[in-house]
C-alpha cells in the first residue's frame, strides 16, 4: 500500500517514464517510501536509466523479502545481462527459471546469455522453448514479445543454414514476418536461401536487407558474393570498391576472396594485404593460399619496370585495325571463359573474355583493343593476329591440296 504523497509520486515518475525520462522518475521514486510495489517500479525505472548498481542494491532487498518471486531474480539477473555481463547472469536466470519456468523472457535471455559464451549445445534447447511458449500466450502477449520469438528462430536457423537446410529458410522466414525491420534476419534468410541455389530469392532478400541498413559492410559483402554466384562479377566489383577503404579484418579477407572469385586480382591482392595486417585474421589457414593465388597473378611492380616489348610478330592488319595493340596470349581459361594476354606496346597485362570464334592457346599472338575495365587494364575484341575481322583463319582441313 502506498499513502497520498507516494501515490502523487508513483503517478508524476509513470508520466516521467511515459516520455522516457527514466532518471526523473527512478528520482521521483527515491521519495515515494519502500514498499515492494515502490521498490520494484523504481528497479524498472534505474535500469532503464542505466544506473545498474543501485537497481541491484534494491533488488537484494527484494528478494530478501519475496525469495519466491521470480521477478526479483529475473531482473536482477537482466542488469547485469544489459552490461554485457553474461556469465554473471546465467545463474540468476536459472534461479528466475526455477520459480517460473514458463517465464519466455527469462528463457530468451538465458539461451542468448549461452549463446554469446559460445555455449551453443544449451542455448539450442532454451530456444526452441521460448518459440513453444511463445505459440501458447494469448494475441496480445504474442504481439508483445514478438520479437524474443524472432530472435529464438533466428539463432535456431543459424547452425541449418550450413546444413543447406530448407528448415532454415521457414524459421528465417517466420523471424522475418515477427520482426520486419531487423535487417539481419533478412540477411541469415539470404544465404540460407543462396545456399540451395535460390539465386532469384536471395537477391531480393539481400537487396531489402541493403535497403534496411545501407553500407553495413556484412550485408554489402553478402550482396556481393551473391552477385558474384549469380553471374554478375562486375556489379560485385562495384559493390566490393565502394566499401574497400572501410574494411579490415574479416570483411578484407572476405572482400579479396571475392574479388579474386570475380578475376578482379590486383583488387583482392589488396584487400587480402589489409587482412594480413590484422591480428585477427592474419594467421587464417586461407589467407596466405590466397595471397600467393593474387600474386601469382599480379605482376610485381619489379616486373612490370623491367617488362620488355614483345619481338615484334608478322601481323597481317588491315585498314580498320590501326586502333588495334598486339600482343601474346598468355593464360586461357575456356572453363571460365576468360584468359589473359601481355600487351607488346608496355608488357602489361590484360584481362580478356574468350570469344567462341578462336580457339586460342597460350603463346598466339593476337590483336584486340585496349580498354580500361573495373578489373584493371582489359582488352576488347581479341582475335588472332592472321585473322581478318569476323573470318576465322582457316584451318589446316580447309586450305587448297588437303584431304578433305
């Protein structure tokens, strides 16, 4: 029971909290006695504020005087679960549990507590409780704690996206439909569903998560790598440079293995440098693989000074290839349909796509035009040196006295 002058408080500190003015009121609170119904409001009102060491001085009062209220242990347990604080919490949830072991906030906190001490085997089965608990509360409660509900699905789905697993997909999607504006449950739902080759889905999906949180760099790399495994190499080159001065770490060992994906090489050679740099990835098992696949194939800045100008070969030019270089293939890939060449005018080196006309071979030389693409130095209309535009050379079979 509280008298006139703490009813008068009780009321000015919920009017204070209405505009979430979380000091007034737990100040107002201050003068309003110690009762529990006083007590416990003004526990409410100092986390809210932040000021978790005085909500825990009240709160051991409390629970002094009400050892069975699951609240008093609940909360508790929450001021220091909102510090960061989990192995702290995970008793006084479980003691919280033991008086009410319905209670879905307890159980959200105490899986999430788990999960973030890398206890996934115990946070696993806490929730998949709180999504059963969650389908038996009326509409109203459902719509209140909707988001523990999305959040369970999301950790729930997290391990299946890796099993390629459609039961990812449903409990993403169900996150989703619970919580619309959290971009991460868009984006897990992405690569779950990239993962079993739903390219169309995981774009649209990917691009809301975009749209949701701009420039967020794990987003921006999985928009990426799902542009890269649909075909679009260069809109993910695109995607990886505008972010390329932001990311460290991680993101920079992710971006090069990309880059290199996409036969963007002297862009992942510099983003696999920055992740060399980093602690924290520097001494992944893949990094150094990667770095010695990106410089095997950027030259070095020693080879490109030394380069010398290709001999000179005999090219048959006709009037419309004045505009043209020549130059020597020197690397050819059918099975990606690319390949490279080394430009005779300046030694460097061009990236090209194989054109199905020519059946080009390492050491041809060619003619093509110079470009400059988001790759680096490319080339445009490559074609063997002896072949006039759009006529293939003639092959042996075809030429006057054969067999054939």
């Amino acid at each position: 029971m509280v008298d006139d002058n703490s009813g008068r408080l009780v009321g000015e500190a919920a009017a204070a909290a209405k505009e979430l003015e979380w000091e007034k009121a737990a100040n107002l609170l201050a003068q309003a006695g110690s009762s529990s119904f006083v007590l416990d409001k003004r526990v409410w009102y100092l986390s809210r504020a932040k000021r978790y060491a005085e909500a825990l001085e009240i709160l051991d009062v409390l629970r002094q005087r009400e050892p069975g209220n699951f609240r008093h242990w609940y909360m508790t347990a929450s001021q220091y679960y909102e510090q960061q604080h989990y192995s702290d919490s995970i008793a006084l949830f479980e003691e919280s549990l033991k008086r009410k072991p319905d209670h879905l906030q307890s159980n959200w906190r105490l899986a999430y507590a788990l999960h973030k001490l890398g206890r996934e085997a115990h946070a696993a089965p806490l929730a998949a409780r709180v999504l059963q608990i969650w389908h038996t509360l009326q509409d109203d409660e459902r719509e209140r704690l909707a988001k523990c509900a999305a959040r369970a699905s999301h950790m729930l789905a997290v391990p299946q996206i890796w099993q390629y697993s459609e039961d990812a997909v449903a409990l993403l999607n169900q996150a989703v439909d619970l919580e619309p504006d959290d971009p991460y449950h868009r984006y897990r739902l992405a690569q779950a569903l990239i993962r079993l080759g739903r390219r169309t889905d995981a774009l649209t999906v990917i691009r809301k998560a975009r749209n949701l949180k701009p420039g967020d760099p794990s987003i921006e790399l999985e928009y990426a790598s799902i542009l890269v495994k649909s075909g679009d190499t260069e809109g993910a080159l695109a995607t990886i440079s505008r972010l390329e001065r932001r990311l460290h770490g991680g993101f920079a060992f992710k971006a090069g293995r990309l880059a290199l994906e996409a036969e963007a090489p002297s862009l992942s050679l510099r983003l696999l440098k920055v992740a060399q740099r980093d602690p924290a990835t520097r001494s992944s098992p893949n990094l150094q693989k990667l770095l010695d696949q990106a410089q095997s194939i950027v030259p070095s800045p020693a080879a490109s000074i030394q380069a010398r100008p290709l001999p000179s070969p005999l090219i048959e030019q006709t009037e419309d290839d004045k505009d043209q270089s020549s130059g020597r293939v020197q690397i050819v890939r059918p099975d990606r349909h690319f390949g490279f060449l080394i430009d005779e005018r300046d030694g460097s080196r061009r990236h090209f796509r194989l054109d199905v006309r020519w059946q080009l071979r390492p050491g041809d030389i060619v003619l093509f035009k110079p470009v400059e693409a988001q790759k680096g130095p490319a080339a445009d209309d490559v074609r063997p040196a002896k072949a006039s535009r759009g006529v293939p050379p003639k092959r042996a079979s075809q030429l006057p006295g054969s067999d054939s």
